[in-house]
C-alpha cells in the first residue's frame, strides 16, 4: 500500500463502500487485464515443438499467398513501371532494353525471399533468447483478436513505434506464435552488408531499401510498385516504421511520408477497397542498445552494422533486460479517415499506371495521417517504473533522499494514471491480495471463488477504521492507519517467513523423491539449525500444522509435484516454481496481475 499522505481528492475517509471500491479497482486494471504473457508458455513448452508447429496462418480473403517470384514477376510486367521506362528511355537515351535490365537488378537487390524455413528458424533462436534476456513479453489479446480479422478483410499496414533493432523480430515473433501471417518488412540497405544475416532477414520476410533513393526515379518507380503490388495481393501485412529509424532517447520522432504515400496509392486509385492502418506501441522496461545510445547521444558516431558487431554483442544473453509491453492498436480504415475529406476523382482523370505529383490536399491528408497514427504508438505506451524515477532523478541531480525520491515518484504515478498513461506498476495491491490468499487458503478458510468480494469487503473495513482512503487512482495510507497495519502486518508476518524458510529448505532438497514424513523430519532440522545460528527467529515454522500446510499450498501451486507409488505418496521439488514462489513472498519478484499469480 501507498505510504503516502492521502490527497483531498477522491473519496473522504469511511465513505468507500466495497461497490466503490470494486469500481475504482477496474478502472486501474481494465486495460491490462487484457494482456498476456506469451513467454509463460515458452517457458513450458520445447522450443523446438513451437518452431516446427503446423503454420498456416489466416491469409486476405482466403488467397492462395503468390510466390516471391511472382511478385517479381508482377511488378516488371506492371504498366507503371513500362510507362517509366519508355519515359526515362526518351530522356537519357538509354535503350528500353537497358533500363529493364537495371530494374531488374534493382528488384534482386530490394526483394524478399520469404521461406517458412528461415521462419521456423527465427522462432526457435528468439524463442531462446528472449526467455534468456527478457522476463515477459506481454500482449493485447484484445488487439491480436482485431488484427487477425483485420487480415482476412483488407490489405493491412502495420506501423510500429521504434526504439530498437530488435522491433521487427520481435513483431514477426509475436505473429507467428499467434498464427498470423508474418509480415514483409521494410529495412535498411544496412542489413544487407551484414554476412549471413541479411540473408537470412531476406528469407524472413525483410525487403531491403536505400536510405535515399538521390532523384533516382526507376528505382523509386520499381521501389512503389514492389510494395504495391504484395498489398495489392494481399500477400502478407506490409510492416514500416513512419519514423524512419530507431529513437535514441525513446522519444517518438517527426514522421517520414514515403512508405504512407506508396500504401496509400491503392486505394485512391481504387485497386482495393480499403487498407487498414494498424498503429503498434512496443514499451521496453530496458531497451537492448542502452550503451550504445548514451554514445551516439554524447555525439561518438553510430557503428556500422556487422555481423562481427552481433557477435561481440553476444554478452548481453547474460543480462535481463526485463519486460516488454506490445500494445496492438484498433485497425484504422484508410476509407473512413478519407470519407468527406478526399475524393478519387484526381485519379480517375488519367490512366492508373501514369503517376502524378502529389496535390497539396493529399500532402495535408498523408501528413495528418502520420501524426494520427504516431499519436495512437504513444497513447498506448506503457510506463514502467524506472522511467518515472528516472524523469523525477533528472530533475533533483546530483542526488536526494530514497524517502524524498519515493514520495515523488509515488505523486508522478498519481499524475501519470490522471493524464491517462498505462503504467506496468509492479504494487497491484489486488493482485498481491489474491496471490497471498491463494498460498495461505490452507492456513485460513476463505470461501471459495469470492475472492474481489473479500477484497472489497477488507477495503471497506479498513476504510471505516480510517486505516486506508481510496482516491480515484489509488489506495493510501491514512496518518493513524499507520499503528493499524502495524498490528495486522505483526499478525501475519510469521507466517510468511514460515513460508519463505520452507521453500529456501526445499531448494536445497538433494533427493529427487521424498515422502511427507521424510520432509517434516528434514523441515524441522533445517529450521532447527537456523534457530540455532541465529539466521532465523521465527520458532512457528517448527509447528508440523504449519509444515504440512505449507506442502499443500506447493503442491496446489505447481512448487512440488506429488504422484501416488506403492500406495505412499512422493513429492519431487519444481525448483524454478518453488524459488519464484519465495521470491514473490519475499517482495523480490512483482505478483503481477491475478491470472498469472499461479506459478
């Protein structure tokens, strides 16, 4: 709970009814109840099962997907880029023949060669490293449920903020878990340098364009229409960033308006009924290239992309760079942004494959689609912790108070949920209730699935003792609430550390199998030989009720394994639930949401 002096806003002291409470509670965490964990079941699960699962993903209206091939195909067959050639043929007096040849070459260069190979291939190696480096990867249920209908209507642009190489891995990771289409991605000619992986990239959906294409209209003519033609097919979601290249300092950059014009193009010119615009918002606790940052921040110029630079990088697989939060935005229809607002007409005055310069109006429409969609990437941004005591140090350098630096980072919280933010705050208090009467329900009798009734009920009484306020955001501590939760929080403690000694025995369990007697036996010498030391005060962990109760909860919990053998039952221990079990008891692991409380 919040010890911070309660504010004179929200509800006044003995005023919150559990009702009340139980609606300020939803507003907090409807929106990240719509999250999931999908490193949880990666964790659980062979990598290599979820690398070579069936894959056959929903695809636009049902099409048979065209070979990569074929797209080439398609695009120099294409009327525009005949009628550039002839254009640029007439004017340099190069032979048609010549110029074909260069566009050719040009499409070799940029295109993708998506294989279901290098796909598999990908979703083995990130399914590795991410549960090596990263502790979740959450994401919108809500909006992979849209995106997946989204695809089987229109041709789809997906458009996601960019703070790190990582994005689009990571982007075509969470597809292919979900069975959706992987998509083809618009990267840097600076991937292409690097050996090995540009090759891969390519085979992973990944089509490749200069930084600036200096006046060179064939190969922006073939540029356009390659990227044309896959959202004209439908072939697969076409995925750009509008700023262009990676944040440094994890602030949105101004848009670019090349891509958005090209998959705009379609529509105005009537070839698809409509395209839907998807606005991504990827949050990172602590992004991959943090160092690297801080020098090109300081002025030392970018390195250069290299496979060898990948290698070197190779240390971080020794970090945890905490949580990532990916929030899949609503389909925006490109058809109801333009209704009333732009019309077709200036298309429909000349020949499709003709191309014309951009009228003022279309300038104005594209650039407040940009910024429409760069507005959505930052409304659905998660703040993390860090980030706000990060923001409150900056301002209070060289240094202050921990009790200073908590109090304020505490009111910027409270700040941040009023402004409509979505904050991956680790003190969920629900969240911590529901967890704790999960693993004491042995210890205490609790009704069984009322759990929020109990909640409100607790709030209400605390409430009517003066011990807690409820604002709109927040439960706080009241002055005088203070001597009451000392009292509570003395009551409950024992058990607790009862809890925390059982489990740190248990990790050092050396024997595979044991039986309830053998532990009971073991638990009381463990804790005897700590009462003995002095490493421990807590005498109740000595009772058998105590010990036997703590066995059910582990088993209940996924901590211990329990199968019956010779009529006697064995336990084995499950050391990564059982050491997550004890870090969460001892506050060193947030509880997270309810749902994800069960180890």
């Amino acid at each position: 709970m919040d010890p911070s002096r309660p504010s004179d806003s929200g509800l006044s002291v003995g005023s919150a009814s559990p009702g009340a409470v139980a609606l300020l509670y939803s507003k907090e965490l409807k929106k990240w109840d719509e999250f999931e964990d999908i490193l949880e079941e990666r964790r659980h699960v062979s990598d290599l099962k979820f690398a070579m699962k069936c894959y056959t993903p929903l695809v636009y209206k049902g099409i048979t997907p065209c070979k990569p091939s074929d797209i080439k195909s398609h695009v120099l067959g294409s009327e525009e880029l005949h009628y550039v050639i002839k254009q640029l043929s007439t004017d340099s007096q190069q032979s048609a023949a010549a110029l074909q040849e260069e566009a050719s070459e040009i499409l070799d260069e940029m295109s993708h060669n998506l294989r279901l190979g290098a796909i598999r291939f990908f979703a083995f190696t990130l399914s590795k490293i991410f549960k090596q480096i990263f502790s979740k990867v959450c994401v919108n249920e809500e909006g992979i449920q849209k995106l997946q209908r989204a695809i089987q209507e229109h041709p789809v642009v997906l458009l996601p903020s960019h703070r790190s190489y990582i994005d689009f891995l990571l982007l075509s990771f969470i597809l292919y878990n979900y069975d959706l289409p992987v998509p083809v991605i618009a990267a840097g000619m600076d991937f292409l340098g690097m050996k090995m992986i540009g090759g891969l990239l390519r085979m992973s959906g990944a089509f490749f364009m200069r930084r600036t294409f200096g006046g060179n209209k064939l190969y922006w003519a073939v540029f356009s229409e390659y990227v044309k033609t896959m959202l004209r097919n439908g072939y697969a979601p076409v995925e750009f960033f509008l700023e262009g290249t990676r944040s440094r300092s994890a602030k949105t950059l101004t848009p670019k308006f090349g891509l958005l014009n090209i998959v705009m193009e379609p529509f105005f010119k009537r070839e698809v009924f409509d395209t839907y615009l998807v606005p991504i918002s990827i949050s990172y606790d602590k992004i991959l290239e943090e160092t690297l940052y801080v020098y090109e921040l300081l002025g030392v110029p970018k390195p250069k992309e290299s496979t060898t630079g990948l290698l070197k990088a190779r240390k971080i697989l020794s970090e945890n760079f905490g949580n990532i939060h990916v929030y899949i935005g609503d389909p925006v229809s490109l058809r109801s942004l333009a209704a009333g607002r732009m019309s077709h007409s200036p298309y429909n005055l000349v020949p499709r494959y003709i191309p014309q310069k951009q009228s003022e109006d279309m300038h104005t429409f594209v650039t407040e689609v940009a910024h429409r969609m760069q507005l959505l990437q930052i409304q659905n941004l998660a703040l993390s912790p860090w980030s706000l005591v990060v923001a409150v140090l900056l301002q209070n350098r060289p240094s202050m108070h921990f009790d200073a630096l908590v109090k304020k980072a505490t009111w910027l919280r409270g700040l941040a949920c009023t402004f409509g933010g979505l904050l991956t705050w680790p003190e969920d208090i629900y969240g911590c209730f529901h967890f704790l009467r999960d693993v004491f329900s042995d210890e205490f009798i609790f009704f069984p699935g009322n759990a929020v009734k109990d909640f409100e009920e607790g709030c209400y009484l605390l409430c009517k003792s003066e011990t807690i306020q409820v604002t709109v955001r927040d439960i706080l501590v009241t002055e005088r609430g203070n001597t009451v939760l000392e009292f509570l929080i003395g009551l409950f403690k024992p058990f607790m550390e009862c809890y925390q000694i059982i489990c740190k025995y248990l990790l050092k369990e050396q024997e595979d199998y044991f039986t309830e007697k053998q532990y009971l036996a073991r638990i009381r010498a463990f804790t005897s030989q700590l009462l003995n030391q002095g490493a421990s005060q807590c005498y109740d962990v000595l009772s058998s009720d105590v010990q036997k109760n703590a066995l059910a909860a582990l088993v209940r919990l996924g901590g211990i394994e329990k199968k019956k053998v010779n009529n006697d039952h064995l336990f084995n221990v499950n050391e990564p639930a059982t050491a997550k079990l004890e870090e969460m008891l001892g506050g060193k692991t947030p509880v997270g949401k309810p749902a994800t409380a069960k180890l």
